[in-house]
C-alpha cells in the first residue's frame, strides 16, 4: 500500500536518515521526500512529508522503528488513489509479460493497476484486457497512461483510451 | 448576375450540378440570378458565358464518363470572366494538387472558392487564407470537414466570440460504420470491411479510411480554420482501427462501453490525434452507421454536438451549397 508519513525533524546534519533507515529495513520503497520548510514548527522543527510503498502489514512495526530512533511521527495516512481509468488493451498481452506491463505502473508509487479483465479467444489469437489503473491525482494518472502507452508501443499492443478521463 | 465554374465534374461535381438545376429556382430566391460558365473535370470541360446547359453537362458526363476535351480548368482561370470557383476535383494530401493550383490561380484573382477538396487546405490552409485576404477573396470550405454535418460555418458563425477548448470527433463515416457493425454483430474486422466493400460504404483500397489518414486530413483543417493552430498532417498522433477485435467490444461493453475512432484537438493540453476510443455508450459520440459527429467545447456556449451524414454527394452538395448561398444571400 501507499502511505504518506509526517515527520518532524531538527534542523541537523543526519536527522533523516534517523526516519529514512526503518523503511529500508522493512522492505519499503521510497516514492518521495518533501521538506516542508515554509512550515517550521515553533520548536524549530522542519515537517518532512515521506510517501512510500510497503506491505500493508508492516505499516505499525515501521512506524514504531521511526520513534525508536528518536523521530517524532506526526501523522500517517494511507494515501487514497482518487483518480480511475478504464484502458482496453489489444494484442499478445500475456506472452509479452503482463506482470512487466503492470509492474510499471504499480512500481511508479503514484498509481496502480486496480482492475482487469482479459478475453483470450484462440491460442495465438491477439487477447482484450480492460485494465483500470488509480492514480493518487488525474496529473499523476495522465504519467501512469502515457508510461502503459510507452510500454504497449515497445510490446506492440493497441492502447484504447477512454474519451474523457472521469 | 452571379457567373459559377465548376472544377471537378466526380460524384461531388455532379451532386453540384444537379442541385443547381433542381433547386435554381429557391436558390434564385436566397442569392438572385446565376449562372454556371463553366464546367471542367480532368480531362476537358464545357464553357459557355451564357450559361452551360447542366442537364446536357451531365448527359454527357454518364455517357462519355468524361466531359468534351480542348479545355482545361487553367485555361477558364485564365481566360474566362467569373465571381466563384466549386473546386471539387479529387482529394490529395500530400501535395494538394491540382486543387491547390486552381484555388491559388482563383484567389489571386479576387476570386471566391467554394471547396469539398481537403488537400489544398491541409497542405497550405495559412497560405491560402492570406491569398483570401489579401485579394479581398473568400475561401469556404464547409464541405471540406463532415458532409452535410454542419461545423465550419457552426463554429465561424453561430459560435463566434466563443473560445473553442476542443474539438472531439467522428470524422470518418466508413471507419464509425465498421465499429458500429463490429459491436453489433461480433464479427472479425476483416468480415465487416468485406462487406462495407460490398456496399461500397469502403474503398477497394481502404488504407486512407481505416488507418485514419482522412479523419487526421479532417482535423488539421479543424485545427487551423477553426482554433487559430497551425499544425501540418504529419503533426497528427494517428492510429487506425484494423487491430479492433470484436472480444474488444464485448470486453469494452461490460464496462460501459463502446469504441468509435475520435479525432481530438485540445489546444490546453496539446493534443492532436486521432485514435480509437472507449466512449461510454450512453454518450452523444457513440453514433452508428455512416454518420458523423463532433463535439465542441467552448467557453460560452458550453458543449455543442452536432450529428450528421458524412458523405455522399448530395450531402456534399449541400454543404457546397449553403457556402455559396453564405456568400452572395441577398
């Protein structure tokens, strides 16, 4: 899951490795890392804003790691994918590597392959998918369709997209 | 009096000439009295400053399949006295002739033009628009973009003082008969060419519909007449519909959905393309048949859709018709 972790950090040489080090140790992936210095609490402390991907069960074990080295941890938030599409795709989906194809877009960190439905008809025979991927915005989805449409154009698949983005 | 020549004497030309003769008397009504001059096709033409006798003009044409040879459409530019040109010879993209010639040749002279041919404009629209102008000509091309579907004169007119946002359409009435067929009917892509063919809804050589070519010719024409752009043919992201499976419209349908092949231009976001689409079905661009659409996003008026036959000659003949009539109403 994507989860978007605040922290407070002193303004110091070292202090964010103090909150980066856990993620790494349990196997998070670090999408990014926004210093939010017009924010400065009274005490000095800059607010660092850190999204990552990790395993859903290991959200509480990370966050207790944070505060065992000293970090304050303000908030975490799952981050809601508000943006979703509907794609169809055409061609040999499944012998091209499906899982690369949405592996690109579950590895961005900003969007997800959330839904598909696939029609085989014939050995051989190009296949449908209807792939619908969420975006945490409709800026972010618009990246997820043009690197789906990028990766479909290497593996020669016709890409049908929706008219609007709803 | 208004003095006519009629370039190109195809289906388009004829489709001209008959409405002409069937109709002078209303259209005497609309823009007063006129007369056709002259009328040329490839190979020769007939001239007569009194008037050619359409009716015999194309008693000729079905007999001889072409017209009487000793003339050509370069000589009546050059020699004959006239107010408006019909150029309506074939269509091609690339280099726009020989409709570019006539057109340039036409204005140059103070000549209106009243055209059905996307070439010339698609190659050079900003050129001959400053030609219009600077010989205080006008070009009229609404017969150019969706038959008898009204949009150039729609949005020139009628939504004048509106910003135009995008332009999202179905251009191409064979491409949109093929999907309707296909989402009807379930059948390979192949079997519904074959029998638009048959019904000669589709080119023997289909390349120029099926790969999109004609919509994205269509949407430069949109683009620069009507959004103050200034894109050329090869500036169009283009994809055709021949890798649509008919598993692609069941997939498609269980979500909502149909496919039409939309050409889009959105001036905010860059994009010029013509591609197939997921267009849910209950939305005014799933047509069927051979019909056009377009829809438009404007500032004021909000978004505008209009619906109609894309092709044919007398429907090309009355977009042809309602420029001339936009010309010299009375």
């Amino acid at each position: 899951m994507l989860i978007t972790i605040v922290v407070e950090l002193k303004d110091q040489p070292g202090q964010l490795l103090k909150a980066l080090e856990p993620i790494s140790r349990f196997g998070g992936n670090i999408v990014s890392v926004y210093h939010q210095r017009d924010k400065i609490t009274p005490l000095k402390r800059i607010p660092v804003e850190i999204t990552i991907q990790i395993d859903e069960k290991r959200v509480n074990d990370l966050i207790e790691a944070i505060r065992k080295n000293g970090v304050i941890v303000r908030s975490y938030n799952e981050v809601r994918l508000t943006a979703t599409t509907s794609l169809l795709l055409i061609g040999h989906i499944i012998h091209t590597d499906l899982g690369d194809t949405i592996n690109r877009i579950d590895s961005t960190g900003f969007a997800e392959v959330v839904d598909m439905h696939i029609s085989m008809p014939q050995l051989n025979q190009p296949s449908t998918a209807m792939v619908t991927i969420s975006a945490t915005n409709e800026e972010k989805l618009k990246r997820a369709i043009e690197i789906l449409k990028n990766t479909c154009r290497e593996k020669d698949i016709t890409v049908i997209e929706p008219l609007e983005l709803q | 009096m208004i003095k006519i020549a009629i370039f190109g004497f195809g289906a388009v030309g004829q489709g001209v000439a008959e409405v002409l003769l069937t109709k002078r008397d209303s259209l005497r009504r609309l823009i007063g009295d006129f007369k056709v001059v002259a009328v040329t096709d490839s190979r020769g033409g007939i001239v007569d400053e009194n008037g050619v006798d359409l009716a015999k003009a194309l008693e000729i044409k079905r007999k001889n399949k072409r017209l009487p040879e000793g003339i050509t459409t370069l000589d009546v530019i050059e020699s004959l006295d006239f107010d408006v040109c019909i150029e309506v010879t074939v269509t091609n993209i690339e280099h726009g002739e020989p409709g570019l010639t006539h057109i340039r040749e036409c204005l140059k002279r103070g000549i209106n033009v009243v055209t059905s041919n996307k070439g010339p404009l698609v190659v050079a629209y900003s050129k001959l628009a400053d030609l219009a102008d600077r010989n205080d000509a006008k070009l009229m091309f609404e017969a150019t973009v969706g038959g008898a579907m009204p949009i150039i004169k729609l949005v020139k007119n009628d939504l004048a003082g509106n910003e135009i946002y995008a332009i999202k359409g179905i251009l191409n009435g064979t491409c949109n008969y093929i999907l309707s067929r296909m989402e009807k009917e379930k059948l390979s892509y192949d079997q519904i060419l074959a029998e638009a063919k048959e019904l000669g809804i589709a080119e023997a050589d289909p390349t120029y519909d099926v790969e999109g070519i004609d919509a994205a010719a269509k949407l430069v024409i949109i683009a620069n007449s009507l959004m103050g752009m200034n894109v050329k043919f090869d500036d169009v992201e283009r994809v055709g519909i021949t890798k649509i499976t008919p598993e692609a419209f069941e997939v498609a349908m269980d979500k909502g959905y149909t496919i039409r092949l939309i050409a889009e231009v959105d001036r905010a976001e860059g994009v010029l393309r013509v591609s197939p689409r997921l267009i849910p079905i209950q939305h005014p661009l799933a047509i069927s048949g051979t019909l056009n659409a377009a829809l438009i996003k404007t500032d004021l008026a909000g978004d505008v859709v209009v619906v109609g036959k894309g092709a044919g000659s007398k429907e090309t003949a009355s977009a042809i018709v309602s420029d001339l009539v936009e010309l010299y109403r009375c």
